[in-house]
C-alpha cells in the first residue's frame, strides 16, 4: 500500500501561519511531498468591495435564469439575528447575510454570500465573496495546473475556472444563453481576457458493481431539484421525466439481473420513495415486465439444471 500522509484543514493552517507562505507555496511545498498527491477539497475565493457584485445582483440573474453553469441545482439562505438589551425587552429581527449555492453541498459548489455581515465590518459599504469549492479530482487537477505560475498568471487561472463553472450573461442579446456575452459586472470582477478551462476528469464507465439505486436516489434529488424543476419549461419538465424513467429502467433490469431475490425488493423501496413526475404506470410495467422475465430466467435455469 505504501506510505499515507493525510493532512487536515487545521494542520494547513498551521504549516501556512509558520511558514509565512502564500497560498500557492503552500501548494507547491504540498505538492513536493508525493508525486502521487491528491487534494479531497480546495477552496478559491475573490471578494467584491466595490458593490458591482452584489447579493441582490446574483439573486436576480440566477432567477432569472441569466446565466450558463454546470450545476443543476442549489439553495438559498437567509440568516437573521434576534437583539434585545435585556431578557424581557422584545426581540428585534435583523436581518444577517444572505448566501447562495450551486451545485451539491458535498461536492463541487460555488456560493455567493455577504461577507460584511459575516464579519460585521461596518468599515465597508460592500463586501461580497464569491466562492468555488473544489473536491476530489477537481481539486487535485486545479493544483496540478497552478503549481507551475507565477503570481499573475494563477489569479488569471483562478478566474477562467471561475467562468468555467458559472458565467453570469448579458440579459438581451443572441437566443441561445450559451451564446451571449458575459454580463459587463462579471466580466470586469474576472477579467475580460480569460476562457473557460477544464478541470474534471473523465469518469470510468461504471459497472454492475457500482450500481446503487440509494446513491442514484441521492443524485436526482441533490441540490433542491424541486426548485429546479419547478423553474423549467414543459418541454423541458418531459424531457426530464423521459430521462428519469429510463434511468430507473435501467437501474431495474441491471440489478435484476445482478441480484438472486431479483427486483421485488428494490421495486418494494422504488414505489416507498415516490416520484410523482414520473408517469408511475409506465414503472410499473417496467417492473411487471422485469419480474416476469426474472421470474422466467429462475424456470429456465430449473429446467437446464434438470435436463
């Protein structure tokens, strides 16, 4: 197995406040360590003063749905405080920062939020921090590839990764979101000069060990894929149920043929869990159809067991 040196966020911190170093030392020294190395998450941030990307801004361009992303879901939050001087005074709402997420809180997400409120720097107007988190071979592939810059070239790196994952557009212009130019407030907060990047990896192709209908569960419903959903077009919504109807066929007929007991039990915790979107007779005839063939399967090994 060889030698495992596993370092923790504290340890980081540590090694970075000792040292001195900047961000991408601390990279380079970790990176020195193993060939082999693998990062489990990084963070990339960059902050907003001057209020040209604010909370509200983000908000709007994301309900809107003026925008290009890889993710297909997140959430919102809205903090809030309760003061009061004394234990009988009544209670004072005040509102507390605002966050934003895309993408799956265990996985890669971006977030938007009010720093200022976090920090309570009533010094500053405006304090917005954007924020990409990283993990697995995301991570991994993003310091393989800043390791090597200088200074000025890693923040220009930063900021294409920035654009590759999220890339606020302009309101009006070509049909096709895709299409349209970057809106002027995040092209100015990235520069205007950079391109999209890619970070990922490709995924191998997974087998029938790997088919887990808790995890493919998990994966449909990540991300507040009700809100989603919900903000999609009736084309899209069919399509959407098109291709969630052929994944539980697939996961269906897969482990029927990968599990003894067959399908009846998996069938039992698909009807438990419920999907309304989907068109449950055309499930159910799925899993008829399935039983029926597993069922004949058994006779068939019977009989050629016999004979």
């Amino acid at each position: 197995m060889g030698i495992h040196l596993i370092l923790t966020g504290s340890m980081l911190k540590l090694l970075r406040s000792d040292y001195g170093t900047s961000d991408i030392g601390l990279l380079k020294f970790l990176s020195s360590i193993s060939k082999e190395f693998h990062f489990s998450r990084v963070d990339v941030a960059k902050d907003d003063t001057s209020g040209s990307v604010s909370i509200k801004k983000i908000a709007r361009y994301i309900k809107d749905g003026n925008l290009t992303t890889r993710f297909r879901g997140g959430h919102q939050i809205k903090k809030f405080k309760l003061i009061g001087e004394e234990e009988e005074d009544k209670l004072q709402y005040v509102p507390d920062g605002e966050t934003w997420y895309l993408g799956s809180r265990s996985g890669t997400q971006f977030r938007f939020y009010d720093k200022k409120a976090q920090m309570n720097a009533d010094d500053l107007l405006h304090w917005t921090r954007c924020e990409l988190q990283l993990v697995d071979d995301a991570a991994t592939n993003f310091v393989k590839n800043v390791i090597v810059l200088d200074k000025l070239k890693f923040e220009k790196f930063c900021y294409s990764v920035f654009l590759t994952y999220v890339d606020f557009k302009k309101t009006t212009g070509a049909k096709h979101m895709k299409n349209r130019d970057s809106a002027k407030f995040w092209a100015d907060f990235l520069d205007s000069t950079v391109e999209k990047v890619k970070l990922g990896s490709r995924k191998k192709k997974k087998s029938l060990d790997d088919v887990n209908p808790n995890v493919l569960w998990e994966k449909l419903l990540d991300g507040d894929a009700d809100f989603y959903f919900e903000s999609m077009s009736q084309k899209e919504k069919d399509k959407f149920d098109k291709w969630f109807y052929e994944q539980i066929s697939s996961v269906l007929y897969l482990r029927a043929l990968k599990h003894e007991e067959g399908v009846e039990e998996f069938y039992k915790k698909l009807i438990h869990w419920g999907e309304m979107r989907v068109d449950q007779k055309k499930v159910e005839a799925v899993g008829v159809q399935l039983l029926m063939s597993e069922r004949l399967k058994k006779i068939k090994e019977k009989e050629s067991s016999i004979q």
